[in-house]
C-alpha cells in the first residue's frame, strides 16, 4: 500500500481538525435487539471495544478506488482554479468536497451487545480494503497510529471480525498483555495531552458474537502491516501495538512480519 495519505483527501478536504467521521448512509451500525440481516451487496465489520478504561471509537478508512481519487482530483483543481490567489498552494488547499466518504467510525455507544464491559459493535459498510486507522471520541479522531498499524479486506455479504481492541495510559502501567511495551512509559507520554496506548487482539474462537449472528457467517480478518503515514488532523499520534504473526517493529521501522520485511513509508 502506497500513498494512504492521498486516500485521506476526500475525508479532509471538509473537515476541520481533528478529523471527523461522519454519519451517513456508508456506515450504519446494528444494534441490541435489532434483526442481524446481511445484504449481499453490503460488508460487515465485528469489534469489540473494551471500555473499562475509557469509550474510545474504532476509526477505519477505506482506501479508495482509482475512479474515486480521480473524481477527487478533478473537483479540487475545480475549486482551486474557481478560489484564484486566495486559495494558496494546491497542495494545502481545502475546500468543500460533496463526494463519498471513506474515514468511518465503529462507536461503542451503539453496541449490538455488551459483554461486561466489551461492547460489541457490528456495522454495515462498504466492502473494500480498510485501514484500521486510529481511535477517537464521538465520531472525531484523537489519536491516529502513524507510526504503524494494520489493513484488512471485507467482503460482501460476511462479517469480517476484527477481535477485540484494548486501550490505556501510555505513562502508566497496564495489566493488558497485549499491551506490553506501549505502555509505562512515564512522563513523556504525558506532556499537553497524554498518549494512550492501543492493542488489537486477533478474534479468538470463543469471542463472544451478537445475538442473531449466524457464526457461520463470520470470518477472522486477515491482516497485513501497513507502515508510517503521516496525518495533520489529529491530536496525537501512536502505533498499533505489535502483533504475533502480523506486526512488529525494529528501532521504528514497521515489519510485516507474514511477509518477512519493512512496511514502508506511506
């Protein structure tokens, strides 16, 4: 994966910091009680979402389709050239983009169940490739991680799991094992804003399911390294913790470990 910073065009160029992922019709999650009916032509996406620390948000974007940056490109050189001196250097250039939102955000407020303090969230969204991109707060992005993360496929008419996503203070210690060394970091992580560290666990067999959810129909995701990018509209920026099998890293550099070499720079 190449260039994922110019995947976030279309989701910048009308938002003001820090990203927003907005509510519309290409996500709609399920909730408790509701009938779990999968559409043919829809993809499904499976979290859980500790929130015994906190209630952050998953944030995932959708790399777009070449016809979709395309249309992008052609609406902002419209606007550039509509905006003359005012609208200063083209690559900086922000303005109103009415195409389809990518940057998408799986919230644990509107759970398809709880269990404990896990809220379980399933959502339909278009089937494509995703980033998991970073956490937030009621819809807007907190903390992205840059520094290296994962990518996964989802596919229509599935539910593709991603397992279960734990938060923490970076400064501090924790007692999550997959959150073993992002966190206890002491006083620079705690500076005008403090860091949190995240892990994703890989589904499990006995991860619990919504009620209504035909486990026949539900896969692991299947992950991929993706390596640093760079993101101007977020307060804080991590990395995903390392993953066995999946992710890792080396003095900084992000390693797909399935592939045996570096995630490079996006």
């Amino acid at each position: 994966m190449k260039h994922l910073l110019r995947c976030l065009l279309a989701c910048l160029a009308c938002c003001a910091t820090p990203l927003a992922a907005k509510e519309t019709p290409e996500i709609r999650q399920i909730l408790a009680g509701e009938p779990v009916q999968l559409a043919a032509t829809r993809a499904y996406v499976l979290v859980r979402l500790d929130t015994d620390f906190f209630k952050f948000s998953a944030h995932i974007l959708r790399i777009p389709s070449a016809e979709e940056m395309e249309a992008y490109e052609a609406a902002k050189r419209a606007a550039f050239d509509k905006a003359g001196k005012k609208a200063g250097p083209y690559e900086s250039f922000v303005f109103d983009y009415g195409g389809r939102p990518n940057f998408l955000s799986l919230n644990p407020k509107k759970p398809a169940a709880m269990t404990g303090k896990i809220a379980l969230v399933l959502a339909e969204i278009p089937p494509g490739d995703y980033v998991l991109y970073g956490e937030g707060l009621n819809n807007y992005l907190y903390q992205c991680f840059c520094f290296g993360t994962v990518g996964f496929t989802v596919r229509a008419g599935t539910v593709t799991d991603l397992g279960t996503m734990f938060f923490a203070k970076a400064w501090a210690p924790s007692p999550i094992p997959e959150l073993a060394g992002e966190v206890d970091l002491g006083r620079t992580a705690v500076m005008d804003y403090g860091l949190f560290a995240t892990a994703l666990r890989p589904r499990r067999p006995d991860d619990a399911l919504p009620a209504g959810l035909d486990p026949a129909l539900v896969s692991p995701a299947t992950f991929h390294a993706v390596g640093p990018f760079v993101d101007t509209n977020t307060l804080l920026m991590n990395r995903l913790a390392a993953i066995p099998g999946v992710l890792a890293y080396d003095s900084g550099r992000v390693i797909d470990v399935a592939e045996g070499k570096e995630a490079l720079p996006n």
